[in-house]
C-alpha cells in the first residue's frame, strides 16, 4: 500500500528522497454507502491504509514479512474493494495471480501504524521510479557512467524519467510506457530481473495503478492492448517489506482442503484469527 505528511516534502510526488502519505477516508469493509466509483477513486486519490496479500507458498516456508526475505517492496490490494468477500478461486485473478489447491494459502490484512515508514504508493510507472529512488542512494556521479550493480543502473534509470504534463493523454502515457517498455528489451535484462526481485514486477505489471486480471501466464497466452485495459480491474499498491507486525499485519496460513477454492476470503476473518506480526496456522476459512 496516510494521515502524516514529512513537512520537507511538497505537495505533490516528485523523483526525490521524499513521498507524500495521505491516507484515504475509506468506511469499513461492508459499511459504505457511497458508490462503487468513489470508492475506487478514493483509494487512488490517496491510499487507504488497510490493504490485503495473498499468496500460495510451499508447506514449510517462513512468513515474517511483507514480501519474500530481499525484496525491498511487495504488492498489496485495498480491501475495501473486496467487499463483499470472494472466494479462495476468484480473488487471486484480479491481482494477476492464479489459485493452487496444492499449495498453503498465506492471506495477510495490513494496516500500517507508520503510513510514512510503510511508504505505500499507488503502483503506477511514475511512482516505481519515484520509488527506486528512495530506495536505492545514488552518489552525485553515480549517473555519469553506467555503474556496474544492478541497483544503481536501475535507480539511474529512474532518474532518468521525465513526465513533462501534456494536452493529450495518450501522448502522455505513450511517453510513459515507451520510457518503462525499455526495461523488457534486450539491453536492460539485469534491470527487469533487479525489478522481479526487489519489487515482484514481472512483465505482467501494467504500471497504471491496476492489476491486469488473469495476466499470470502472459508469457504463454499473450495479451492484446484491448485485453490489458478491458481486465485493468482492481487497484494496486507497492509497500515496502516490513516485518509483519511494523506493517501491521494480521496473517493466516491455510493448509489445502477440499473446497477450500470456494470458500471466502473475508477480510475481517484474516484479522480476527490471525496473529500480529506473525502467520498464524488456522485449519479453515470458516
């Protein structure tokens, strides 16, 4: 995935060392009466603070953290756009990611205590760059040449995009996705894979802010531009990978079962039986 806002920052996000936080006034899973497009609007206006991840893992492995151990950041969606819960099967595809009813089902609820420590932005090509740079220190000459390590070519990179306001949209988002559609060319391979490692982005990631709905196997079953936008469903957000309980997080490992794949994920579930700060095993979803 924020009330508190560093007073050395502007208003506006910039390519610099620091973000706003502005979190969004979301009800309740269950409990706004608003339309469905305010709420999609206000949790892009502003991040809302309370966020879901799943995952299917191998049984055994460790969860202690946001995204896996070495990964700077990893992807989380709003829960109030889950609301009413879905089931185990259909909840993974709008965040691009199928179910496995042979795997450990790791579900997390997380609200940060710390917005400006989680650092949540809305997971749009201009706020990865603007990312990576807070992430990754780069020294007054690091750009003048290209640095051998991966983090650096990556956060130079990112110094490198500009989004100059334009009259036209797609003239804006051509210069956008023309700049990040280099990143999956031949001559930067280490920074896509620098990308799938320290922040989960694989050649899936749209950078619009929203998950592209059944794109997990892209690489098998390419996708037209006209199916990219139709299934841009549900928005998405790059935190940073904190330990557990600094994010906030309630979380839950759910071991296979029969019929596990049709029972509902409910939000409010994760956080009553899950544990704080670490994954806690429960035996089923109800």
């Amino acid at each position: 995935m924020r009330a508190r806002i560093f007073l050395a920052c502007a208003s506006i996000l910039v390519l610099s060392g620091c973000a706003e936080h502005r979190v969004a006034k979301v009800a309740p899973p269950g409990t706004s009466a608003a339309a469905p497009v305010v709420v999609a609007d206000s949790v892009r206006e502003a991040v809302p603070n309370d966020y879901m991840r799943v995952g299917f893992l191998p049984a055994g492995t460790p969860v202690t953290s946001i995204a896996k151990p070495g990964a700077l950041r990893g992807f989380v969606t709003a829960t109030v756009l889950y609301s009413p819960p879905l089931t185990v099967e259909d909840y993974p595809k709008y965040s691009g990611l199928v179910n496995d009813d042979n795997k450990v089902l790791v579900a997390m609820r997380c609200k940060p205590p710390d917005p400006a420590k989680a650092d949540v932005a809305l997971a749009t090509w201009p706020n990865v760059f603007a990312a990576v740079l807070r992430d990754v220190a780069l020294a007054p000459n690091d750009c003048d040449s290209s640095p051998p390590d991966p983090d650096k070519q990556v956060a130079c990179f990112a110094k490198g995009f500009d989004d100059p306001a334009a009259t036209a949209v797609p003239t804006s988002l051509a210069r956008t996705f023309g700049y990040a559609g280099k990143l999956y060319d031949a001559d930067h391979a280490a920074m896509a894979q620098w990308l799938q490692a320290k922040y989960g982005i694989y050649p899936a990631f749209a950078g619009t802010g929203y998950s592209v709905k059944d794109s997990y196997s892209i690489d098998k079953q390419p996708m037209t531009s006209q199916e990219i936008l139709v299934k841009s469903v549900s928005s998405e957000y790059l935190i940073r990978n904190l330990p557990l309980k600094d994010a906030g997080c309630r979380c839950i490992s759910v071991a296979p079962y029969q019929g596990r794949a049709s029972d509902r994920l409910d939000p409010d579930f994760i956080e009553q039986q899950g544990a704080d700060g670490v994954c806690k095993s429960v035996d089923r979803l109800r």
